[in-house]
C-alpha cells in the first residue's frame, strides 16, 4: 500500500506537470532549474531551511507521541522470572562467550545450578535501572579482513559480551519489538519484522530515471549522540523507567581489545 501510494503521486506529479506545459522532470530536477522549489517542498513537510549553503533546521514533523498508554505499561511491566529464563533460552548457543569466557550453552547445561544467581541479577538490574560494569564489560576480538592488516579500518570487530548482558537487552528488545511497527516509517524496509528490503528495490525499479542521493550509513549508530537518542525515547512516549534501562546499557559500557590472541586493558565507551 505504501509503494503504491509513493507511485500514484509520482504519476501525478508527472501529469499535472504534463498539463501545466511543462517537462516531465523528476522533483530533484526541477530544483536545479527552478531554484528554490526543493526548499519548498521541505517547507510544506515540516521543515525549515536557512538557504542553500546553511545550515537546516526542522520542526520534528516526525517525532511525535506515539506509544499509547497501554503500550507504556506493558514496556514498563515488572520482569519475571520466567521472562529471565526465556532471554537465557532464547540465546543460540553457537555465539561467542563474553571476556569471563562462559557461552550461553553453560548456563542452559547449568541452570538448575546457577538459575537462581542470574535470575537474581537480571531482576535487580530492572527493578533499579543499575547495571554493575563488570557485566557490560565487552571483548572486542579484531578479526583482519586483509592477510596483513596495517590500519585499524582492516580489521573487523566483533564484539564479545557476557551472557547476562545479552538477557538483558534481549528482555528490552523483545519489549520493544511490541510497537517497532507503528515507531518506524514504511519507507524503512530493512531490519524489520514483516518487512522486506526487496520493496525499496521493486520500487526503484518502477519509478522513471531520475537524480538519486545516495547515503553512506556506515557506522551511523556511531555518530548519534546519547542526549539525542533518550529525546527521541520521550518523545516517542516511551516510559521513564524503560528509558532508564536503555540509558544504562549504552552509557556503562567497557571495552577490551583482544589482539593476537590476548586482551588488552579496559576503557570505557563514549560518543564518537
């Protein structure tokens, strides 16, 4: 429905175009010969522009309140032991272990042993938005994508983290997956449930050639300040305390660089 809607536009845009005398150009051609009709079109959408050289600004025509108050309560819901045991089960046991070296198929062999202790830890952590920084520390096993590697963008990083990390995010993430639907744009296809990246490409397909702007997304999470990410939280709706979790994942971290075999110190995560 949404492509549909993106192609009915197009081919009235394309004939009232027609009508008016005019070239069928594409919109991003028509801004190079008619000036500022691009800055228009982003005025209508919400957005505010400074001129062609400056700096934009917007009206966040996007960020709007959109988690209901049903939905709050359930991201908010007391964790329970069973939601702790399922996290923990629901980890594939072929991924690598954290910097204490024990993999998620440890903790299945051993859960009526150490069930109880991690249970404990994973609900504390929720009930006080407090995560010990030994949990959240990190192994970053740099993996040379070149047979000699003399610069760090030749290696790959992977990151190693301990299980009781993974149980915790994977709870935050299987709370979240409830309303990831309605918080991200139908034009977004990749990296979500029920959605698939071919209708972008179906869409390319369909459209007439025209100006294409492509964008290197490469690292982008890297780049995204923490105060930006938590506004956007509340301003999506989401509730204090589910906030407080996610803050504290991405804001405890600790990162050891394992390097020919051997690890290598702690230092602490921090924005790019």
């Amino acid at each position: 429905m949404y492509l549909d809607n993106i192609y009915n536009e197009h081919k009235a845009y394309s004939s009232s175009s027609s009508r008016a005398g005019s070239a069928q150009l594409a919109p991003c051609i028509c801004c190079f010969k008619s000036g500022p009709s691009i800055f228009k079109l982003l005025k209508i959408k919400g957005y505010q522009y400074k001129g062609i050289t400056g700096n934009f600004s917007y009206s966040r025509p996007w960020a709007r309140h959109i988690i209901s108050e049903d939905e709050a309560i359930e991201l908010a819901r007391k964790v329970t032991p069973n939601d702790v045991k399922q996290a923990v089960f629901d980890i594939s046991e072929d991924k690598a272990p954290g910097p204490n070296g024990f993999s998620s198929g440890f903790f299945k062999a051993a859960w009526p042993v150490v069930g109880t202790e991690v249970t404990k830890v994973v609900l504390e952590f929720f009930a006080t938005g407090k995560l010990l920084k030994q949990v959240n520390a990190t192994l970053l096993s740099l993996i040379p994508k070149v047979w000699s590697p003399t610069m760090v963008g030749e290696f790959r990083p992977i990151s190693c983290c301990n299980v009781l990390y993974k149980v915790i995010t994977k709870i935050i993430v299987m709370r979240r997956s409830v309303v990831l639907d309605s918080l991200i744009r139908p034009s977004q296809n990749a990296f979500v449930s029920g959605r698939t990246i071919s209708d972008n490409i179906l869409l390319a397909q369909l459209l007439p050639p025209r100006c294409a702007l492509k964008v290197d997304l490469r690292k982008a999470y890297d780049t995204v300040e923490r105060d930006f990410l938590i506004a956007v939280l509340k301003l999506f709706g989401f509730p204090s305390l589910f906030i407080l979790w996610i803050k504290e994942c991405v804001t405890s971290l600790l990162y050891s660089v394992c390097l020919n075999g051997a690890a290598h110190g702690y230092f602490k995560g921090h924005e790019a």
